[in-house]
C-alpha cells in the first residue's frame, strides 16, 4: 500500500496560477495520498474533488531543472472557503506565514502580487527567513552560471527597534500583527499603548457635547457622595474626616486615565471603610497608640490602602482578572449582609447620643455587635433625646426621598438629579447652627482638618518604620482588595454598555491595575480604599454622564470643597452622618431575604449554611472571624470542585451510533443504554492537571469494578473482569495536560498494559494527522503512544475504536 503523503496545511486563497517551472499536476493525481485499499475498521474520508493539492509539485524550479534539492513549499487547496476554512494558519503563531496570506483569508492571491498594497511594504518577522523566488512572475537573472533557484535576494539589515521589539513582543502580538498585515489594518505601537491608557482614546475623541452631561452628573454625585465620604471615614474607618474626601481627589482621576469603564465612579465603599476601622482598633489594642491619636489612624489607613492597591495591581499584571469569580455569591451576600448588621449596630451608639458613656466601658468600642446591643438595651434610659431625634428624622427624610425615587423615577427620570443627601446635609448644618444645636449635647463635626495639619501631605505608605503595621493589616488588606474588585466588576459589567468610545473595551485585567494604580496613588496622600460603585455609578449614567471626564470633573469639585467648603461643615450634626451610614446598612441588608428566598427554593443547603455560618461568627464575635471562616470555606469549596475528576462511563443509544454518559440514565426499559462486551468506555471530558489527577486511578476502579463512580467502595465487585478486556478513553475534552497529569495517564495505561488490558484513545485534540496538539506531543514524549502500541490505536471517533477492539480481539 502507498505511503501517505505528508501532512499538508490548508488555506482558501486559491492559486490563479502555476509556480515558474514546475509541471501541472496530471489528471487524477488529485488524491494519490489516499489508499488503494482503505481499511474497513472506519470511515475513510477523502478530500473533494473540487480541491487540487499542489503538494507534489510547490517545491521551486531547483529540482526541475536538476540544480539542486528541492524545497518544500506550503501546499494549498483549490476551492471555495466555507465554515471549516482557518482564519489563522497554524504557523503564524511561530512568526512564519506565506505569501498569499498578504491578501487576506477569503481573498484569491496572487505570488506575485506580495508587495503590491499599497503603502504597506512587505516585512518579514525578523526570525523569518523567506524565500519567494519561485513565485516571481520573471525568473530571477543566473548569477555565477546557476540556476534562477541559486539567486537569493539581499539579505536587509535590521534596525535595533526591530530587534528590542521581536525579544520583548508576545505570541499574541505576533498574531495581531499578522492579522494586521492581511487585512490592511495600520499596526503602530500607539495601537497597544492606546489599549493600555484609555485616555489616548477618549480625549481625542472627546467632544464638547458630552461636557454637560459629564458636569451635572458629577455635581449630582458630590452632593449625594461627598458628604457620605465624611460619614465613612469619620463613623467607620474611624480616621479623620477629610481622609475621606481624599478618596474622591485622586483616586477617580487616577481611574479615568486607566480605566475601561467610562461611566465607572470610584469612591470609598462602607466595607472597606469597616475593615480599616477593624485595623484601627486593632492597632489601638495591641497598643501601638491611643484612641486619640489621629496621626497613627491616618497611617493606618494609607497603609491599608497602600497594600490593597498593591495587590489589585499585581493581579492585574499578572492577569488574575477571573479572582472575581473565587468568592461564591452565598458568601458575598452572607459577608455583605454582616457587615451591614455590623454596620447598623455601631451607628446605633452616635445616634443615640451614648457616645460619651463608651468611654466609660473600654470593652464595648472594641467589641463584637452582641455586646454593642447588650450595652444600647442597658442604657436606654440614658439616650440624649435631641440627638435620637435629629439622627431619627434625617433617616426617616432620606429612606422616604429614596423610596419616592424608586416609584416615581421610571415616569419621570429628571428625579434622579434630585440631591435629597445634598439639602439634608445642609439643612442639619444650618438648623444646628440657628438653634446652637452644640450647646445643647448634640456631636457637631467641628474643624475638618488633616491629622498632620497639612492638606495632601504626600507621606510613603511603605516604609521600613511601618513594617509591624503592615504585617497586621496584611489579611484585612488583601479581602479589601477582593471584595473592591468584586463589587467593581459587578458594576462595571452592570453599566457598560452604550459607551461613546468604541476604542475603549471592558477588560478585568486592565481594571485591576486601574483600581490599584488609583489606590496607590491615593495611599501616598492616606484615602481611604475607594473602588466602584454601582449605586453612585448607575447616578452617574443616569444623570447624563458618558466619559470619563465625569470623574475628573468630580475629582475638581472636591478639590474646591476641601480648599474652600470644609468650615462652612463645622456645624454638621454628627448623627446626621450616623444616619447616612445607617441608610447605607440597611441597603446592603435588604437583598439578603431574596437571596434566602431563592435558595430555599432552589433546596441548595450548602449555600445557606455557608450564609448563616458568615452572619453568625460575625455577629456574635467579629468581622474578622466571620471574614477568616467565610473566605476559608470558600476556597475550601473551590479545591474540592477543582480537584474531582469528571470521568464518566459511556453506553451506546440502541439503534445509533451515539454515546452518552451512563449515569443520565435510568434503568427503565425504555431508557436504557447498550454495554458492548468486554469494553468500557470512559470519557474524559477536562484538562489533565496536577489538580484534577489525583483521584484518577480511584475513580477509574470504581468505574471498572461497579461501572458508576456513584456506588459506595464498600460493595463487591459488581462487573466482571473479563468486562474490562479493553478500555476506549474518549479524551475530546482533554484540551491540554501538564506534566504531573501526563506522568499519571502514564501510569494508569501502564498498569492497563501491564494486566494485559487493551487501551484505545478516542478523538484525540488535533489527532494524529497534524501533530501539532500540545496533547499528543505530551502523549508522544510520555511514550502512551508506544504503551497503546502505536499510532493505530489512536482513532478517530469511539465506533472506530469498537472496530479495532473486535478485529484484535479475532486475532
């Protein structure tokens, strides 16, 4: 029987014409790489005769005309393109493509028309070598007597841009970059840079029609959010005031010259303000300063910040944007739902005006929400009635302004500009000032000043005096930075959408390292964590702004707030701060009963026990416990289903040559599955890795010995030996295997072998014509191709390999 012919790779662009000196192909010779007898085993598939392979006869006139060894050149197929045709051929990942590629995927090319778009010259990747002088349309001159084949152009003398840029580019960029080249599209290294800073993209296009938009909403979200940035940081972060506003200067500028969400508003989160006050207390309990010391809380903060930016910029880099689906939804709303509680209990103190009797009970500050309601019941008699009741209407104003909006704004959407926080706000700081509210018992904020008493004093987060307070808020620092992700990733997938910029594109990765650019840079100035939001995000939009530049314009209005509104603050109530925060709690409070709603519905027991195991650790001791259990249980979670192999047993469909999973099927006449004798087949439907291996040859015996992976290990054995004589992997699904993954199939095919089992492979990624899958060539190095006993065991489809058990089985 004929050898086959090597292995070719196809491409649509059809040839117009014949290289010089080289023969037509004869008539018939179409499919001279086929068989004289193929195999009955399977189906044998042979290319149509509308395909013309020239693989016989590309191969330069230097062997037509006796000069010397023949070069072996791309083959291609005559024909229409249809669904199976590549875009990208195989090699272009390596650097190498050919001529015809210039002209694009579906567009016929000539040889000789390579160097003929205009304006865009031919250029070799600099690790390329390629010679096209077969295809000119003249034959080159002899040089020195030879042949037109000895001629080689000149070589052109690389410039050392082209040479730093083929040692620091990357696999994609080569593909981009011949991507580029077919299909006309100008690449310049302004292109990549431009991806990276979405600033070169939209201040180009930016057009003043956007600016009005952009101004209103960024004066409707100050007012709405600058002074709940006073609330956060002074009722929760517990760190002076204007560390709050801070995180309103620099980090939102910082974010619209790297984020990808235009719409996007960064700002402190009550969680994150929570946790650094858990730090704060912390540092106060191991005794590294007072509850006074202003100086040492600032610090703490710009630390906490610091490392959170530091490890959401790292994971950018290193391109970890899919952390935000580590963390299960029960345990973010089991998290988010604590820290509300948390939240509404300590604002239960301020506005009850029993402030100054914490003082007198050292533990209550620093304890855990049970103890902080034990110690409100114990002292209701005590309550300053002005403060509950100033602290009482504003909540009562701002929950039925919001409820107001929620009804009325489908109808009317000009409401939303309405900024009800804003006029509370200012009307508390006017009523308290006309009623000399402060001689009366009530907490006025007083001076608004840096703990330094300098404004946007730059101080290092990361100096080596600061050591022991970075160890302490490393863990707190790094659920900071997942859940600030999180929650922007939420939001930004919720509003994105719509954007004027088409050059600016959602991107994770690029997030993280906006977010913690922005974070660092807020550090040195010591803000608080600040990342998206979608409450004030989803105003944003709604209230005109589009671009970016909504954000700066907000970073200016706080910049002229801190310069020159803070004393006109001097009388803000204190317990109407306390009461923006509550209204904050109670929003991260009630989603939660949908959610318990949904899950009792859905019977999913695992999830609300992991919900109510949060809440309660939370509650009863703290949020650092609560939080330490919850992300435990959560990886926990994650390795168990990462590490659990998904092999299943495969029976054939009566009267079809299809094959499902066994254990979708019951045992009713009607739905049953046919077994072919002596066979089991075992589909592996994942990557092999180091993670997912361990377990293999465990569940395999129980396969082989019960056939179902749901039987207890305890049960004899059900299926016989002679059951297992041989053993069809199906491995279509096994896209790729690392070397612990390879080094275990290893064994399992060796112990088969071994006990003088048959092992046959199914759909191998690639297959065995090609032989460029990463799966085979692990399989080849591994020696399993040698193991199974050569390349014949490795087939096509599962019926294929049936054939081959019974022809064996014969001989």
């Amino acid at each position: 029987m004929p050898s086959p012919s090597s292995s070719s790779h196809f491409d649509a662009g059809p040839l117009n014409s014949n290289p010089p000196n080289v023969p037509a192909p004869a008539a018939g010779s179409a499919h001279d790489h086929a068989p004289a007898h193929p195999s009955g085993l399977r189906q044998s598939h042979t290319v149509s005769s509308s395909y013309s392979s020239t693989s016989d006869f590309e191969r330069g006139g230097d062997q037509a005309n006796g000069a010397g060894p023949s070069r072996e050149r791309t083959v291609r197929f005559v024909g229409a393109p249809n669904e199976r045709t590549s875009l990208l051929s195989r090699d272009h990942g390596h650097g190498t493509f050919t001529a015809a590629d210039r002209k694009g995927t579906m567009s016929p090319a000539n040889a000789s028309d390579v160097d003929s778009l205009p304006g865009f010259p031919f250029d070799t990747p600099p690790d390329t070598d390629l010679d096209f002088s077969a295809y000119d349309s003249e034959p080159a001159s002899p040089a020195n007597g030879q042949g037109p084949a000895s001629a080689k152009p000149p070589k052109k003398r690389r410039s050392w841009k082209r040479h730093l840029s083929s040692r620091i580019t990357t696999h994609k960029i080569n593909t981009s970059r011949h991507l580029a080249r077919r299909h006309g599209v100008k690449d310049t290294p302004g292109m990549y840079l431009s991806y990276y800073l979405p600033v070169l993209v939209w201040a180009r296009e930016y057009s003043w029609s956007y600016f009005k938009g952009d101004f209103v909403a960024a004066l409707t979200v100050a007012g709405m959010y600058v002074p709940m940035a006073l609330s956060l940081a002074d009722n929760l972060a517990h760190v002076p005031a204007i560390n709050g506003l801070y995180s309103f200067v620099w980090n939102p500028l910082v974010y619209a010259l790297l984020g990808s969400c235009p719409a996007m508003i960064v700002g402190p989160e009550a969680a994150g303000s929570l946790l650094v006050g858990t730090v704060v207390k912390a540092s106060v309990d191991l005794g590294r300063g007072g509850d006074e010391d202003r100086v040492l809380h600032a610090r703490v903060c710009g630390i906490v910040a610091g490392m959170a930016g530091a490890m959401v910029f790292a994971a950018g880099v290193a391109r970890l944007g899919f952390l935000d689906s580590v963390l299960s939804r029960p345990f973010l709303r089991g998290f988010i739902s604590a820290i509300g509680v948390v939240i509404a209990v300590d604002q239960l103190i301020p506005e009850l005006g029993l402030n100054h009797l914490v003082a007198k009970h050292p533990g209550v500050g620093h304890g855990s929400s049970v103890e902080k309601l034990g110690f409100i019941f114990g002292n209701l008699d005590k309550v300053h009635k002005l403060t509950a009741i100033v602290a009482g209407t504003s909540f009562l104003v701002i929950m039925v302004c919001r409820e107001i909006k929620r009804r009325v704004q489908p109808r009317y959407p000009g409401v939303a500009y309405v900024p009800d926080r804003f006029l509370v706000v200012v009307l508390a700081a006017f009523l308290a000032y006309w009623f000399e509210w402060d001689k009366k018992g009530v907490a006025v904020l007083g001076t608004v000043e840096a703990a330094s008493h300098q404004t946007f004093k730059f101080y290092w987060p990361f100096q080596p005096s600061n050591m022991q307070l970075m160890r302490d808020s490393m863990g707190t620092s790094f659920l900071i930075a997942l859940l600030g992700f999180f929650e922007s990733s939420v939001a930004a997938k919720s509003i994105s959408g719509g954007e004027p910029f088409a050059g600016v594109q959602l991107s994770a990765n690029r997030e993280l390292v906006a977010l913690g650019a922005a974070n660092f840079v807020g550090a040195c100035f010591m803000s608080l964590p600040a990342f998206g939001g979608y409450g004030r995000s989803k105003v944003n939009k709604a209230t005109g702004g589009k671009t970016p530049m909504s954000s700066i314009i907000l970073s200016l209005l706080t910049l002229f707030t801190i310069l020159f509104l803070l004393p006109y603050l001097y009388y803000l109530p204190k317990p109407v701060l306390s009461s923006l925060i509550s209204v904050v709690a109670w929003s991260l409070i009630e989603e939660c009963p949908h959610d318990i709603t949904f899950f009792l519905r859905l019977r999913a027991w695992p999830e609300l026990a992991l919900m109510s195991i949060i809440l309660l650790s939370t509650i009863f001791f703290s949020l650092t416990l609560g939080m330490a259990i919850g992300v435990g249980l959560s990886l926990l979670q994650v390795i168990r289903n990462a590490t659990r192999p998904r092999i299943q047993i495969l029976g054939r469909i009566p009267g079809t040559n299809r094959f499902e999973n066994a254990e979708f099927f019951t045992d009713s006449p009607n739905d049953r599955l046919e077994f072919i004798e002596g066979c089991l087949i075992v589909k592996i439907p994942e990557p092999l890795t180091f993670a997912n291996t361990g377990e293999l040859k465990s569940r395999l015996r129980r396969l082989e010995r019960y056939g179902t992976n749901e039987a207890h290990p305890a049960l004899p054995r059900l299926r016989q030996e002679d059951s297992n004589k041989n053993i069809i992997f199906d491995v279509h699904g096994v896209t790729s295997m690392d070397g612990s993954g390879t080094q275990v199939l290893e064994e399992i095919v060796r112990g088969y072998r071994e006990r003088g089992v048959r092992v046959f492979f199914s759909r191998v990624p690639g297959g065995r014509d090609s032989k460029e899958s990463e799966v085979w060539k692990m399989m080849e190095r591994s020696r399993i191709v040698e193991l199974v006993g050569g390349e014949g065991h490795f087939v096509s489809d599962v019926g294929d390999a049936l054939k081959m058990t019974e022809v064996e089985g014969d001989e």
